[in-house]
C-alpha cells in the first residue's frame, strides 16, 4: 500500500505541513517522488511514521527522535515494548490523578475528610511511574534497587513546599543551563550556577548526594538516548555541556 502526503496525513491524523516538514529535517523522507513529482510513501514510511508519533506523545523533541530511530542499532520491536511500558505507566499516572480529583470534589461536597497529604499523592505517584517508565530499568541497573527505592519512598514523604520546590529548580536549571550554553563555557559561572543547581535537585531524590554519583549520572544523560533527547530537544548538546560542568563542579571525570 502507498500513500501520498494527502493521504497519509488523513490516515495519521497529521497535517501535510506536517509531513513536509519532517521531509525537509530528514526525519521522514518519502519512499519515492513519483512522475507528477508527489511524495510517496510505502509501508516502511508508515511504520516510521508511527514511531515518531509515539515518541512525540511521550513529548521527546523531533531532533532526539530523530536520532534515536535513524540510529543502525534501533530495534523498532524493542521500541514498541518500550512504548507500551511508557503508555502504560501514563495510564496510570492519570488513573491517580482522577481518582485524587474524584476524593477531593467529595471533600469538597463534604462527604469525606481529605488530608494536605492525600492532596497531592497522586502528583508524587505521577512523578515516580513517570521516572520508572522512562528511566528505571537504566537507573536501578545503575544503582541498584535499594537506593532507587529508598529515591521513590522520599518522593512519597515529600510535603507540598518540597515539591513546589522542586518545581522551581527544574525551570531554573533549565533556563540558567540554556542561558550558560550560548556562552559554549562549561567552567564559567552561569554553567556552574546550573551545575550547582543540579546538585540541589538531585538531593530531593539521593540520600545521600555524592560527587561520583552527580558527575555519573550526569554521564549518564550523555550515554543512553532518551535522557540525551530529553535535555538536547531544545538544542542538541546541551546533554553533553552539562556533563562537562558538572565534571568541572564535582573534580571528577567520570
């Protein structure tokens, strides 16, 4: 079966623009151009197509996907047992989430007590499967069970300011890290700063925070390819500026 642009865009659910677009950046070329010069797109297309949804439902950014399905060695099975994990652990996540509306709407009608803690159960719970789905066979090989269940049980006891918190320093780092790479200085004081802040992060989920594992996990962003699409889909190389200044932070090279 082939498709052309107009009637792969119906079939997907996507614009034309769409499908142009990701023929410019390379993402997904057609399989051919025929005699009337119209893009055309076989089956090897479709399935390509369908992988790159599911990535940017996952909300990874068009450059990560298109590394990760243009690499020799992706496995489009693997991906598809990957993605139904992912899915799942979404489902969950807003399963938590409406039953967490649904307790606080009789609260609120006065037909049962709700605790501050109970208030946000399920935005930790979402937290936690998020980090599980996306990086927790990685992590746990890492650094073993343990810690990685001692991480989540500090996840469940944090309280409404720690989280808040915690909201506050991903924006910052984020922005203080883009803000930092345009100087192309990992050593320089705004990389440093978003090095420092990292370090704060981290300390919500570690007990306890050490240098080796700050600059090992940081090498970690670098290594596997959903946390390298993760801080590079905005601007590739991001992941590898922040390994760089959190080396120059911490006095390691992992």
């Amino acid at each position: 079966m082939e498709y052309t642009v107009q009637k792969l865009g119906r079939l997907a659910g996507i614009s034309t623009r769409t499908l142009r677009y990701y023929d410019e950046i390379g993402l997904l070329k057609p399989a051919r151009i025929n005699s009337s010069g119209y893009r055309i797109y076989g089956q090897r297309e479709v399935d390509r197509l369908q992988q790159i949804l599911f990535y940017r439902e996952l909300d990874v950014g068009l450059e990560g996907i298109k590394e990760i399905v243009g690499a020799p060695e992706f496995d489009a099975r693997s991906a598809l047992t990957k993605h139904r994990e992912q899915l799942l652990a979404k489902r969950r996540q807003l399963d938590a989430l409406i039953a967490n509306i649904d307790l606080t709407l009789a609260h609120q009608e006065g037909m049962t007590n709700m605790s501050d803690q109970q208030k946000f159960e399920g935005f930790k719970q979402q937290l936690i499967d998020d980090n599980e789905a996306k990086y927790g066979e990685e992590i746990r090989a890492k650094y073993g069970n343990e810690r990685v269940d001692k991480s989540n049980a500090k996840i469940k006891n944090m309280t409404k300011e720690q989280h808040e918190e915690i909201e506050r320093l991903s924006e910052d780092i984020h922005a203080t890290l883009a803000q930092a790479f345009a100087t192309g200085n990992p050593a320089g004081e705004l990389a440093q700063k978003a090095a420092d802040l990292h370090r704060r992060w981290l300390t919500f989920y570690w007990d306890p925070y050490t240098k080796e594992a700050h600059a090992g996990v940081a090498q970690m962003y670098v290594d596997d390819e959903r946390f390298r699409a993760y801080y590079d889909k905005d601007q590739p190389g991001i992941a590898e500026f922040l390994r760089d200044a959190v080396r120059i932070y911490t006095g390691i090279d992992a």
